[in-house]
DNA sequence: TATAGTTGGTTAAACGATTAATCATCTTGG
DNA sequence: CCAAGATGATTAATCGTTTAACCAACTATA
C-alpha cells in the first residue's frame, strides 16, 4: 500500500531530469524563472518519483516551520474539542500543523508550554488563555482566543450580544425572576455574558447571580445548588453561561421534580455535544468557532508574512473578528412560564376564541 | 520579557569559546570525549547566550523530528479531551511535541490526515481508529488506542473487564432485570464492555441490548429512547456502554418523573466531566488514560529508536499495556432496586433486629 | 553592428546540528 | 627510549531546500 521507502528528493528529480536542483526546486514553487515546458516536466517527474518535500530541510533554509501552537488553558475543557477541530481545519487549509500544548490550567505551565512550543520552532501561536492570565509578549505573533473585552490580538465570540439574545429570549417567554447561574468572577467571558443577559433581560426582570465558585468554596465542589428553593421563591429562568452548570441546573431541577420547562426554564451556552441529547435538550447559544478559528488563523498568517507585524495591529485585518456573533439555539429546555400560558390563555378568552 | 532576538547557535557559542562546533555538540548532547571542565564551560556559556537548539536543523540531520502525530476519529469526541491531555503529557515528558489530526470520523479524511502528518515528518503515530477502519501498514511506527480485540500494536483499557466490573456491581444492588444501551454494533470497544457486562451480571440476570444507531436510523438522531416503558416492564438498571448514552437514559428518566436511583439505576464508561456533576452523579468507570498514553507514546519511541521495529512486536515490551484496568467509580445514579431495600428490611425483621 | 534588456538556466553559499574520520598530545608498558 | 593506546579536540562532509549572484544565449534597439 506504501510506495517506495525514502522519498524522492530535489536533488534526485534534477539528476532524473539533468538539471540543476534549483531549477527544481523554482520549478515546484514557482518563483524563478522556468520555461513552460521544463516546469511541466519536472512536476511530472516529481509526480512520477514520489517526491515528497522535507519540512525539516525547507524549515532550516526558511526559519519557517509551517507549524502553529495551539496553547490551551485546559484541554479537559468540553468546549475544547470544537475549538481544536475548527484550528485544525482552518490551520490545514492554510497549510500549516497544529502543535497542541496544555496548561492544565496552571498559569507556570502555561508558560513552561509556551516555551516548549517556541523551542520547536512554532512560528506562532494561538492561545487560549487561562481565566484572568494575560500572555506575555513573546517574539512570536500571538492569536488570543478569549473575550473581546481583552486586550490585544484577540479574536472571540461577542458574549455579550449572546447574553443579550438569550435574555431577549427568555423575557419574551414571560419570565420575570431570572437566576443567572455562572462559575467565576475573574473570566471575562462569564463576565461579558453576564452582562449581556441583563442588557437582554431589561428593566422589567428581576434577576440575581448564583456564583458557583463561590458557593463550592464554601461547600465543596460537586454540591447542590439549591434550585428547587429558588423555584419555591418564584424565580421561573435559570440562565448559565455555560453548558455544565446548565446540565447541572437540569439535573437538578428534575431530580427535585420540577418539570423543565413547564414549571422552570434553563438556558446555556455553547452548545456541548450533550445539550442536544439530555431530555429535554438544552437551549444555548453556539459560538461560531469555524470562523472564529480561520480569523485566527488568518490573523497568524500575516503576521508571520510580514516577519512579526506589529502585535496590536494584527486582528484589525479582518473586520469581521472583533466580536463573532453567536447563535441562539432553541431547544426545549425553555418555554413560556405558566403565568404566561394562563394570561394567554385567558387573553384568547376574552377574544371569544 | 522576552530575551534577545535570535537565539544563540552552536557555532556561535564555538566561536565565543574559541573551540570548535563539533565539540559544542558533544559537549550538549554528552557524545563524543570532551574533558569535564570544557564540557561545563560550554554548557555554562550556552545557559548565558540563551542556546536554543534548532531542531529544524536536527530534523534534516538525524532524519528524526522528536514529533508524534495524533490522529484522531472526530475530536470532538467527548472523551478526547482527556485522550489528548494525557498524550501531550506522555510526550512532553519523553521530548515529543504533538502533532493533531482530525478525520473528522470520516475514513477517506483519516487517510488524508494521516498523509499530512507523515509528509510533515513525523516520527510516529497515535492512531484512535474510527469505529471498524484498520489503519494500513504505512511506512511509520504505530501505535492504536482501541480496543485489545483489534490486532496491532495496540494498546487499550480492558473495556470487558471493566464491563464485568460494572455488572457485578449492579447485580450485587440487586438487579434482575437490565437494559444495556450501546450505539454501534461495529465498535469493537463497545463489544467488548457489552459482552463483559452480560458476563458480570451473570445468568440470573435477565438483560437485553439497546441499539441507539438503530432506532436512530429509523426515528431521527436524537430521538426518544423510550425508557419509561422498560421500567413499566420491570427494568431497573440501565447500563449505557459510554457516558453520554448514561446521561440521555438519565435525563429522560428523570424528565418522565421517575427517580434515579430509588426506581432506576443507570451506569456509564470513561468518567466524563459531566458525570461527576449532574444530579445525581453518574456510576462510571474510568479509564487509566494515563497509563495507556504513556504506554503508547513509550512503545513509539522503541520503534523509533530501533528504526521502524517490527510492527507486531511493538506494544510488547509493555507487558501492563494489553489490557489497562479501568476503575469503577461508584456514585448516587446507582442503588439497591427497591425489591432488594424491601427484602433486605424483611430480613432484619426476621433476624428480630 | 554594437549595446542594452530579456529569458532560461546554473553555481554555490547558506541554514544549524551531527558524526565519521583525522590528528595532535600525553600515557604507559616493554 | 620507542611503539602502541588512550584522550581531547578539530575538520569537513552531510542532511534537502532556498536564493542571491552570475552567465550564456537570444531579441530588440539605436
């Protein structure tokens, strides 16, 4: 299935061919000057002997590896998976390999992976970076994906406008007494949906935020959270920032009795391979992570072009980067509170329908 | 932060110290003879010019990367993140940067990304097959993460162990009457932890096979799996064969009002990161992802050492790598079926306790 | 008919590390 | 005191591409 063992060099298509390697090797790129004909033939006898480039040859002459980090926070993270992929796909049509380094959430491994990558010659990076972290500017051009309110090149959903689809959605489902339900006061992406989920929610809806970092130092990671209280003092919304403590909420909220959605509605974001599958499948919003890993890309791609172009100006190239809107997915976790059911319902009424 | 512009090379160094390159070299890499002062004095002069090895140009010269690709079947697999982090690890640690590749659970892709990474020089490989592909003899060492009943260098947990594991453990709850929950009957890995749990649950217990691809095909992707009626007929466990199959069962239980664990016990694999945090947290077994990594990336770097071993021999050198034990981890989604609860308190009733 | 400008190609020098081959010295044993 | 061996370091070739510099031959220009 294999062809033949070593791979074909320049230097041998030019010995095939009786030309000079450099010729060969103008030939492939096309960038020198080589009369129709020759080229042709030369791709042909490339072709025909299986010539393969070596990187490690073109990198050593170029200083380019064609390669890029990708730098995460914590691969365990479920949202990961999609990212990585979209990196990839969008990395490989650029034709570059993504080298992938985890931090595990330690800001010193971090930077220890950093390193590594820069060791190996990467010839630049995309970070995801740790909650509250701020990458260090290091010699090599840097893509951040995170929230748009961080400074630098950074290329990210725009959370906010999520928050405020989702609130916008859930006000118009009828409810009134909204928990917001996020994990840490240092993300900025948690803080940014936040924000945007009370922008959503408007005057009119009485909200709170459930800080669940909070509530575990105190109680211990994995505790209840103590919704089915929250059901009993009216509130009909519980709206996550993301996808776990929406599945957590779900959980709960059942294991207690409470029926989503008829008596209480929840809401993510993200849209984890699991929000489609629970019973009921969750309402979330999902990032565009496709475009969102090419803006990277591309943003990498010319400031590798340009030999390091200055940091800030990177992103600014594609417009369209600064804040990728997300899509609100509805699904049936939420639906109208039976307030509005009633009022609809009498409303038809007095119709005479 | 970030020290001068380009890092120091080893002629550089040579020439600092007045020696020649040659000796540089073997001072660093510990080779050739080099008195132990010189030796330090190099090694103390490359610390302080920031000596950064080029390994693009060890690549051309040794033919070697000290770069393993990681082919993944779709990594948006749930479990991949942790596939990941303990391969990166595993790599790390044994001077391997990582190279990932996504097939996008497409087997024509699976070639193609296999392709790239051996036109970027990899020295080996990490293949996750997808489900029923054989990865073809290619001309680089490699290593398979599936299931220990696919032949190759493969190394893998004992998913039938870990079955039995888990159907003893529901057998001694109690349960007579289980439904196992798959999705592929082509995955040997999910085969296998069908077969192991039919065994541990051993004769006496009356169990039967979900299908999910199969109602699937006929009712739409994400459709109901109609569990409730299995506990109308008397099912009180169920055992998916992989986490997210274990939440689907759980959330449709619970959202049908029956509770979990009092009426229904439900089990999955592989300790995902929701498992420990719905309501109630789910029975699983978890994987040594650790061990298999480390077992994996060890056996490539033989094969890479010998240069290109024999294939078939690989993974043997290892002898804990056949088959890794799992490690059940008992959680709330898991109880005594109530006829157990009953019989036992009938028990010390006669026991006049 | 010289001269300048193209066109199509070759030469040779990098890039940075590794490594076999070689060469001085210095020890030692006989 | 001399040949043989050990020790410590140097030379130079090599990996496969890229690329600046150069060159020959041909075409158009004055």
């Amino acid at each position: 299935m294999s062809v033949g063992r070593t791979p074909a060099t320049m230097t041998e298509i030019a010995a095939a061919l009786g030309v000079s390697s450099a010729t060969v090797s103008n030939a492939l790129s096309g960038k020198g000057r080589v009369s129709a004909e020759l080229s042709a033939k030369i791709r042909q006898a490339a072709e025909e002997l299986g010539y393969v480039p070596s990187h490690a040859a073109r990198a050593l002459r170029t200083g380019r590896t064609g390669v890029i980090g990708l730098v995460l926070p914590d691969i365990s993270n479920p949202l990961f998976p999609q990212i990585a992929q979209a990196i990839e796909q969008a990395a490989a049509s650029a034709g570059f390999g993504v080298l992938i380094a985890d931090s595990r959430g330690e800001i010193a491994q971090q930077t220890a992976a950093i390193g590594r990558l820069i060791e190996r010659g990467v010839d630049g990076m995309i970070v995801v970076p740790r909650r509250g972290s701020r990458i260090a500017d290091i010699g090599t051009p840097v893509a951040i994906i995170d929230s748009p309110s961080t400074p630098g090149n950074t290329v990210s959903s725009d959370h906010w406008e999520g928050g405020v689809q989702m609130g916008r959605h859930l006000a118009s489902l009828g409810h009134r007494k909204v928990l917001l339900i996020a994990h840490s006061r240092e993300s900025n992406v948690q803080n940014d949906r936040i924000g945007g989920l009370k922008a959503g929610l408007g005057k009119d809806v009485c909200c709170e935020t459930l800080w669940v970092g909070d509530l575990e130092a105190s109680q211990g990671v994995g505790c209840a959270l103590g919704l089915s209280a929250r059901v009993a003092d009216g509130f009909t919304g519980f709206a996550a920032v993301y996808d776990l403590l929406a599945l957590r909420a779900l959980t709960e909220l059942q294991r207690d009795g409470i029926d989503v959605p008829l008596q209480a509605s929840v809401s993510g974001f993200d849209d984890l391979v699991w929000s489609s599958v629970v019973m009921p499948p969750i309402t979330t919003l999902r990032q565009d992570l496709a475009t969102i890993a090419e803006c990277a890309v591309e943003a990498l791609g010319h400031a590798i072009g340009n030999g390091e172009a200055a940091a800030g100006s990177m992103i600014a190239a594609r417009p369209d980067c600064d804040g990728v809107p997300m899509k609100l997915v509805i699904r049936q976790s939420t639906g109208p509170t039976m307030h509005s059911v009633v009022a609809a319902a009498a409303h038809a009424r007095k119709d005479g329908r």
